[in-house]
C-alpha cells in the first residue's frame, strides 16, 4: 500500500478533541489514516513513497455536501429574478422531462468535477426526477469514476392520484429500490452508498404526488436496508397564494409536526431547507434525533428566507451544510456556505455569536457524517478513518494575514483556493488538475451542448439571452 506524509500543514482535525495543530502532519497508509499530530512528532519522510509539503495550507477533512441535486449543474445561471415557485413549475419541471442517459452522465461529471475543485469530497444527490436503472447507472458511475464520494438518495415514488402516468405501483417501486440497494450500496470500493427521497411536505401531500401509504411504507423499507432518508421540508417562500403558508392555513400542520403525528420520524431523516421550522419543529427534531440540512445560498438567492439553523442548535438539532443544484443556486462552493452561514445567521439575530467558524467548520464536516451515519468512516481526520483530505492554500494576497488561520479560512478563502484534494488515500485533485478527467473544459463544453438542446425541447431557449438585464 502506498504511504504518504502531508506535512507543515496547518492540521485540523475536527476530531473529539477538537485537535489543531500548526506546522502539524497526516500520514496516510493507502486509504486510511494512519497518523495525525503536532510539528513536534513529525515523523522523518524516509520510507513515505510520497511527501507533501503542506506549508501555507489549511488540511483538514474534506468538505460533505449534505445537499445536491447533480444534473442542475448543466443548467447554472438561468433562474435570476425567480422565487422558489416559479422556478419548479418555470425550469425544474419541463427541464426535467427533456433529460435522458447522457445529460445525466455529463452533467454528474461535472458536478463531481466541481465539488473536488472546491475542497468537497462527498456529496449527498438528492434525486428530483422519476429514475430508471439506466439513470441511477448514469448518475452514479461517472461521479465514483471522477473519484467522489456519493451517498445517492434515489427517490421513491409511484402511481398516484397527482402522479398517475408513473408506470409502477408502490410495491413494484418498493421493490426497485431494494434492487438497486443492492446493486448500488457499497459500490466503487465503498465509494458508493445509497439512501432514499421521501417527499413528504405539504405541497407534495397536497398534490397527491405523495401519499401517506407511500411515506410510511418508504419508512419502513428505508428501516430495513438501513439507509438515511433525505426530505424538502418546510422550504419556498412565505406566500399565501403559493407558498408554504397557503399549506400551513390548509393542513393546520407542519411539514415535521405531519411526520411527528405518522410516528416516523427519527435519526434516519436529513430534512433540508426548514426555512419556516418552529421552535416546536425544531425540538420534535432534536428529541427523535432527525438532522437538518441547511442551505444558505440557495435561500436567500430565491428569496425563500433564513433558515432557523442557529436556533436549531441551541435546541440540540444536528445541522449540516449543503449547496442545494446549480439550477436553484448557482455554486457549489462548501466554503463559500460555511461563510454565508454565519453573515445570515448574524443577521437574522443581529447578534455576532450565533456562528463561529469553527461550529461553520463542523457543520461542513463531522457533522454531516454523523448525519449520514458515516462518522466511523469521514468527517474527521482520525486513525482508522478514511483518508478523505482537503489542503486548502492560504497564503494568497486575498485572504491576507494569518493571525488566526480558521477565521482567516472560513471568511476569507474560497473552495477554489483548494490545493489538493484526496479521496480514499487518492491523490484526485492537484494544483487545478483532475486525477480522473483528462479534458474537463471538453466535458464543460459538452454538457453546455446538451442544456442548450435540453431547453430548446422544453421551450426555453429564451433563458439564454445575453442582454443586460436590470
């Protein structure tokens, strides 16, 4: 097994100690971690096969995306000027109908492609579309080949009143996905892992889209193949024609009080968004031990709100962080959502304590493993975990003076800043070099063919115009 020595890093560990060490090391014996400490035990390099001078640098581990809906990359940068609403029933459904195998394997290439630039190193694909095993196969290979962790949460979903054209019954889709569980889970080496949509909030319910028999059987399954469950929840605008009131003045419930009163929710559920939880949402989380994904970027650039992520801790809620698609919001940048985090947290409270960077740091890491039920594995950089790495350099005129190189990181730096990027013990990202992808721009140039065809099919060509807008 190759060894590797990562050295005169700046070492953030994010382990239970919550270790920091300047000047510290890594060493790492093929896929695991072997080492970790201060610049006063280093080990010498003889006998690494590689060593890597980390001077400058921020190493830590590498970034979890709790929130991603992977083929929204190809169609970044269309949606300005749109709430939440409009843009599901203006972009995401008819774009949605256009794709077939290839626009979900170029455009699952390029978010994997985008995430290790940035420092992320596993991503949480939240599938918003009706799956067949060619699309799971199209969605899930070209990631594992660009060499990301992917926890894939194939959707569940049936023949229903609102969904009637779907060609199988529930236990037919049941039964589908315990089929691709085993075809999938554990895949590439362990790269892969699977975990299940169930949307269950009002406006899916409303539609008939979901139904209760659907959400307490997927439950049940979910249960049985022991895979994490994720769910918009209580997200969109706060708007009484279309938006989350208009179902809150219906039901008279909640999106977690309606999961609270099934008797299903628990630890298996990583609920995103929860712009609009209560305080009553967010204790019925933190007593059954239910996590929360939020996603400040993707919020705010649609106008839906700031999601209560602060009071959710103070309530003993695990929070995370996600990006949300590229088609929602338009970056994938894990620092850039640790930053955001803590600007709008402090000023929906107007209070500067509310996100430090270090609880940032957390949420963007050990936090989301222990969401994914992983933290044996990532999350941290510890003996025995997985050697999924990100060195981030800092020593660039940008971020400026180093007096304390977490808060300098955090508020200063950038997912591009990342130097080199490990998956597994695998060097799969260097100095703006991809491991696995010869010709990145080739695949760039490709998936931009293959929106401008999709969005012509949809009837959309229109978005593309370059004119100023005011």
């Amino acid at each position: 097994m190759p060894r590797t020595l990562i050295r005169n890093g700046h070492v953030v560990t994010v382990d239970g100690a919550r270790n920091v060490y300047p000047g510290g090391w890594v060493t790492i014996d093929g896929s695991l971690i072997a080492g970790v400490g201060p610049a006063s035990s280093m080990p010498a390099a003889a006998g690494f096969d590689s060593v890597v001078d980390a001077s400058g640098t921020i190493v830590m581990p590498g970034l979890i995306n709790m929130h991603q809906h992977h083929w929204y990359t190809i169609f970044k940068g269309l949606a300005d000027g749109m709430l939440l609403e409009d843009w599901v029933t203006g972009l995401l459904l008819p774009l949605s109908m256009t794709l077939g195998e290839e626009a979900m394997r170029v455009s699952s290439t390029v978010a994997a492609m985008e995430m290790l630039a940035t420092g992320t190193t596993t991503s949480l694909n939240h599938s918003v579309t009706t799956t067949t095993p060619a699309l799971v196969k199209a969605s899930i290979e070209p990631v594992a080949e660009v060499g990301l962790r992917q926890v894939f949460a194939k959707e569940l979903r049936c023949n229903t009143p609102g969904n009637p054209r779907h060609p199988m019954s529930l236990d037919e889709s049941l039964a589908a996905y315990e089929e691709e569980f085993r075809r999938w889970d554990g895949s590439a080496g362990g790269r892969v892992r699977l975990a299940m949509v169930i949307e269950t909030n009002a406006h899916w319910v409303a539609a008939g889209m979901s139904t209760e028999q659907l959400i307490t059987r997927g439950y049940e399954l979910a249960r049985k193949l022991g895979v994490r469950i994720s769910a918009h929840i209580a997200g969109g605008t706060f708007s009484l024609e279309k938006g989350f009131l208009k179902y809150l003045r219906e039901t008279g419930r909640t999106d977690v009080r309606y999961l609270m009163q099934l008797g299903i929710l628990d630890s298996s559920w990583v609920l995103a968004h929860c712009i609009h939880n209560t305080e009553l949402d967010l204790e019925q989380m933190a007593h059954v031990g239910a996590s929360m994904v939020y996603t400040p970027t993707s919020e705010s650039i649609r106008g839906g709100g700031i999601g209560p992520v602060s009071a959710a801790q103070r309530f003993g809620v695990l929070t995370t962080l996600g990006t949300d698609g590229p088609m929602v919001d338009y970056s994938v940048d894990m620092v850039e959502q640790m930053k955001a985090a803590i600007l709008m947290q402090h000023v929906r409270h107007l209070d500067p304590t509310r996100i430090s960077a270090e609880n940032a740091i957390e949420m963007a890491t050990i936090n989301g493993a222990k969401a994914l039920g992983m933290e044996a594995e990532i999350g941290s950089l510890e003996v025995g975990k997985r050697a999924d790495i990100a060195v981030f350099d800092i020593a660039k005129p940008w971020i400026g003076v180093q007096h304390r190189p977490l808060s300098s990181f955090v508020t200063a730096a950038r997912g591009a800043d990342a130097k080199l990027v490990m998956v597994d013990g695998e060097v799969v990202y260097r100095e703006g070099k991809l491991s696995h992808v010869a010709e990145p721009m080739r695949v760039i140039a490709e998936a931009e063919k293959i929106a401008r065809e999709a969005l012509a099919k949809a009837g959309l060509s229109g978005k593309l115009e370059g004119a100023w807008r005011g």
